[in-house]
C-alpha cells in the first residue's frame, strides 16, 4: 500500500493493499493520472457524518480514500491539494 502525505507529512490519501511492490508502483501512476480530473473524486460521507474522498480510476476502481474531514470545506480544500501536488509528488519506499 501507499500513502500520499501533505506538506505537513499528515496522509492525505491512502491506497488499497497490493500483493506486489510492482503493483503498488502502478496504482501511485494511476493516482498521478488520475489526480488532475475532478470527475474522478466521488465526495462521500462516513456513518459518522464526517465527510470524506474516494480517487477512482478511468475503469471506476477506487485507487485512494481520504481521511474524513471535520467540513465539507475541509475535504474540499483536501481534493484540491491532491489534484494540484499529486501529479509531481515523489515517490519514498
């Protein structure tokens, strides 16, 4: 698995569990292809009323979920990070 952590090393988004490390590698492309297009975001909300994020791919598979969020805003503010940082982020094993 993998995550994609803030500026502030807080994760952000964070993958399924691969069985591979190549398969790992392909989901963080995936998530840099993906990151960018704001029809790929799916807005939910937990049972517990806290908003949160899905990143899913062009196949509709779910590549990333957030944390959840004490606002709307703040998930808000989240998937704009992403789609700006995701593209360009550095890859850390």
């Amino acid at each position: 698995m993998f995550n994609l952590k803030g500026g502030n090393g807080e994760t952000v988004l964070t993958s399924e569990r691969y069985t591979s490390k190549q398969g790992a590698h392909g989901g963080i492309a995936s998530v840099k292809v993906n990151a960018p297009l704001d029809a790929h975001y799916e807005r939910r909300t937990d049972t517990g009323g806290a908003p949160y994020f899905v990143l899913k791919a062009a196949n509709g598979e779910i590549i990333g979920t957030s944390e959840a969020y004490s606002s709307t805003g703040a998930r808000n503010t989240a998937i704009e990070w992403v789609r700006a940082n995701a593209p360009s982020a550095t890859t850390r094993e």
